[in-house]
C-alpha cells in the first residue's frame, strides 16, 4: 500500500508542469547556523538533493547540495591523522602524541593508547570527532580503573 502511495506521488511529479508541481512540500530547510552533520541528516531522512539555506527570517540565502556536504569529509588521511595528533593530542591536551596510535582509514579515526584519567581520553576523542574530515572515531583507549572510594575505618 505504501509503495502504491509513493508511486503515484512520483508519477504526478513526473506529469508537472511547473515548479510547484515538482517541489518537495512543506519545503525541507536548514538554517545558515545548522552544521553539516545537520545537513547530511536530514538530507537523509527527509530523502532530498538539496537543502535551501535559509536566514533568521525564513528569507533563502543560498542552497547545500549532497556534494558540498560532502566535500567536507574530502580529506586526505594523513592529514586528518596529523591534524589529531598535532593539534588535538599534543597542542590542545599537552599530552605525549608518542603515548597514542592514531590511525585514519577512509575519514574514520582510531585512537588507541593508555590515558591517565578517563575525562581527559574522553574529551580527546571528542575533538577527534570534532577535527576536519573526520566521518567517525573508534575509541580504543585504555582507561586506567576507577579509584574506590575507601571509608576509613572500612573493611572493604
């Protein structure tokens, strides 16, 4: 039944004759701060090419195309992988690059190593996720045990 409805929805857009006829409905827009993870979302979901941009207003500003979502991602892996362990691990977090195997396959970044406490590999990770490129980032750190928490005079 679904697909009949679908069909039939193609086959009337196949047989317009003007703009109106062909567009998506209610129009599908992303606002000029929306980022581009935002974008490829909904381009996918709501099954569009395109998204116009639009102003705080509702005013079109400029149209996003699957090619310019993208060509964000076009980096090459090398690059991504010294961006991350230059500027990520070394200069943002001050922590020994030489600590960490930073491998990049196709955008997809994985982090291997020992950290010293959880938060910081944490928040390492999520600026990988964060750097130019980066489609995805496996975390495959090695987080030291958590302390417990010992009441004098306990037995545990």
């Amino acid at each position: 039944m679904f697909t009949g409805i679908m069909r039939s929805r193609e086959q009337a857009k196949a047989a317009g004759v003007t703009a109106g006829d062909l567009m998506t409905a209610p129009p599908v827009t992303i606002g000029q701060d929306n980022s581009v993870v935002h974008a490829a979302h909904l381009m996918y979901a709501r099954r569009v090419k395109r998204l116009p941009v639009v102003d705080d207003d509702g005013r079109l500003i400029g149209i996003v195309t699957r090619s310019d979502v993208l060509s964000v991602y076009d980096r090459p892996d090398d690059e991504i992988r010294r961006d991350i362990t230059d500027n990520v691990i070394l200069s943002e977090f001050l922590c020994d690059p030489a600590r960490f195997t930073v491998t990049v396959k196709d955008g997809i970044v994985t982090l291997e190593g020992t950290r010293e406490t959880a938060t910081v590999g944490r928040d390492i990770v999520y600026a990988a996720k964060h750097a130019e490129g980066v489609v995805a980032v496996r975390d495959r750190l090695t987080y030291p045990a958590p302390a417990r928490d010992r009441v004098p005079g306990s037995l545990s």
